[in-house]
C-alpha cells in the first residue's frame, strides 16, 4: 500500500505542470530564462484541483486502472483522494512541501509518512517515480542551454544542479511552438543513457491558451508505460489551505 501513495505522489507532480503551458515562452533569451518562464506559468493558477485516470501497460497489455482525484496550491502543495479500484479506494496523500509526503491508508486507519528513501520506487510497473515531484518546478533544481531549432520544436537541454541529489545526469525538453508548451521531455540516467520519454498530447483550448489532457511517460528498456488523462480541470476555485493537514487524510 506504501508503494502506492510514493507513486502518485509523483505522478501528480507532473500532472499539476500540465495544467497551463507557456505562451510565448521562447521570447525568452537564454535557457536559465526560458526555464524561469516554464516555471511561472505553470503556477498561474495558485488553485488547481482535476480528475484522473491512471493506466498502467505492461507488455503492451493494459494491466492496472487507478482513479483518483486531486488539488494543488502554488504547485507545492497536494491532496490526492483515491476512488478505484476497490484494493486503493479511500487512500488518501498529502504532500506539505517538497520533501514530506504523508499517506492515510483506510485499510489501517493510520497516517504514516513516506520514507525519503524509496525516491526510486515505482508501483505495479509504473514508469513514474517519486523523484519526478521535483520536476513540477524545473529552476530550482536544473540549469539549462538551449540546444537550437528543429521545426517548430525548440530543444532545451537541463543538468541538475551543484549540490542537487538527482538520478538523472540530464533531461531534453522540447517546446512545441504549435501549441506552445511542452510536448516530450527525454531523461538520461548516470551513464547518460536514454531511459525514458515522457510525452504530452491530447491538447485542448483551455481559457486562453491551450493543454494537453494525456501524459505518457515510456521504459526505453523494457517498452513499458504509463498513461495519466485529465479531466474536470478547475482552477477558478480557490481551495482553502486546511486541506493540506495531516487532520484531514483522517477524515472520511
């Protein structure tokens, strides 16, 4: 149950930068401020609460289907209320701050909070992990140089920065100047291999820009992946802070 609530934890930190992409961000001269731009504009909305669906394929083979609902403030807080399937209905997660990320689980009535060192760990072959939540700000913890123009794609190559503990030695992002945002983002391991690719599609107008409402973050080892789509997006209302208590993962 514990692997859980590490995995959505993180998954929903990619999800929350979904929510608004960069308009004209490429404006921007050089990589430090193309970043700095990515990371206001997806906290736009201080309050953003969706629905979702999680499914994770193995093997090509749909193997798991999670559904969850979820808020976000200032991208740095987080509540995650599972709905199915019955084995995680009524979980609940808490994430404070960056780095405290708490877990209710129904089955013992018991809110415990995650270990830091199960960072790593997926779930049930899931292609996302809970060091993914730093990626829902990308300035604090990467430098960036843009690589150059393809098409109407925009290359812009992260390192993590000194002092940062991050697995990845660096990560590709590719700004779509069609819809401008963010369509696939490349992560490299220690080796500097080629490990996974995250990609958004599925854009659709929303207020005055445009987002994508499906995530899919792909193994290059093992051809695995797993798809996150959004629905009920709502950042007009405000959520109230007391949500994100420990007193409230309690609650029924």
């Amino acid at each position: 149950m514990k692997s859980v609530s590490i995995l959505l934890a993180s998954v929903l930190a990619f999800a929350g930068t979904m929510l608004v992409q960069p308009q004209p961000v490429l404006a921007a001269v050089s990589g430090s401020e193309i970043l700095a731009k990515l990371d206001g504009l997806a906290a736009r909305f201080p309050s953003q609460t969706y629905k979702a669906t999680m499914e994770i394929y193995k093997s090509g083979q749909l193997r798991t289907t999670m559904v969850f609902s979820m808020s976000m403030k200032n991208l740095e807080k987080q509540f995650i209320h599972f709905t199915a399937p019955g084995d995680v209905a009524g979980m609940k997660i808490l994430m404070e701050d960056r780095d405290t990320i708490y877990m209710y689980s129904p089955e013992f009535q018991k809110v415990r909070r995650v270990a830091a060192h199960l960072q790593n760990q997926g779930f049930l072959g899931s292609e996302f992990t809970p060091e993914d939540m730093v990626m829902a700000k990308l300035a604090p913890s990467f430098d960036a140089t843009v690589v150059g123009k393809v098409g109407t794609e925009t290359q812009l190559d992260l390192t993590p920065k000194s002092g940062v503990s991050i697995s990845f030695s660096k990560l590709e992002v590719f700004i779509d100047s069609t819809v401008n945002g963010v369509t696939r983002i490349k992560y490299y391991d220690g080796a500097g291999n080629h490990v996974r690719t995250q990609t958004r599609d599925e854009w659709k107008p929303f207020e005055d820009t445009k987002i994508p409402t499906q995530i899919r973050m792909k193994n290059l080892k093992t051809g695995d992946e797993t798809v996150i789509k959004l629905s009920e997006i709502d950042v007009k209302t405000q959520i109230g802070d007391d949500l994100f208590s420990r007193r409230t993962l309690m609650r029924g």
